[in-house]
C-alpha cells in the first residue's frame, strides 16, 4: 500500500515521518486526485521490508533534474517489466516501466533509498501519481 495512506515519511525524500511538504491520506475524502492516487502497487520482492511502498515526490518533479531522483522501495516486473497499481478512484493500470534500473533482477537484495539513474522518468511517473504539494 502507498506510504501516502500512512505518514508518508519518504515522500520528502528524507526518512521524516512528520513531513509537511505533500499531502497524505487518512480517508477517501481527502483525496485530491483520485485518478492520479495509486492505492496498491505490486512491490518488488526483494524490496518489501514494510507494509507500505516508499517513493519520493521531493527531487521527482517535471522541472527537476534526472539526478535528483531516488529509489525508495522497488516496483514489482512481475509482467514482462511492467507492474499493476491501483488507483484510489477504483481504477487499474498496469505500468510499463521504461528505466534499467527499476527492473531490478529477481535474484539478489535491492539496496534502498539509491539514486534513479536511467529510472528517473520512472519516479516521476510514481511522484505524479502519489499525491500532490500540500
């Protein structure tokens, strides 16, 4: 489940789990942006070590650079490099991820919280379709 239906703590790019910048959800109403709300996403196995996926929104805008980007937990592949999500409006997607460094090898730990490389426009997409700026 999205860390936005928590406290968000990664969506700052920085472990906090009292941030302030972007919005998180305590109940459907609060929404901002249902359709652009993912809800579930299938996570990367070798990524879980919570219940919640972390992403961030910090450093993953438009008029951010590549470098800025970072990666939180990993989205699962599972589908031939793509991944399936859930949106908050009770739509789903399933996602083609376009980086090399998202689609992680099912065979060994995934180091955390790592700079995006070539998976930059991945993390935007994920940004754009968390939440948005308080």
């Amino acid at each position: 489940m999205s860390q936005v239906f928590g406290t968000g703590e990664w969506l700052d790019k920085t472990f906090n789990t009292y941030q302030t910048v972007w919005r998180i959800y305590a109940k459907g109403s609060d929404i901002v942006s249902p359709a652009r709300t993912f809800v579930f996403m299938e996570e990367h196995p070798y990524s879980i070590n919570d219940g919640a996926f972390g992403n961030v929104c910090t450093g993953a805008q438009p008029t951010n650079a590549p470098a800025d980007a970072q990666i939180i937990d990993y989205p699962a592949t599972h589908h031939n490099g793509a991944g399936s999500l859930s949106f908050a409006d009770g739509s789903a997607q399933l996602h083609q991820w376009q980086g090399s460094k998202i689609k992680a090898p099912y065979t060994t730990y995934l180091p955390l919280n790592v700079p995006a490389g070539d998976s930059w426009m991945d993390i935007q997409w994920l940004a754009q379709n968390t939440t948005v700026r308080r």
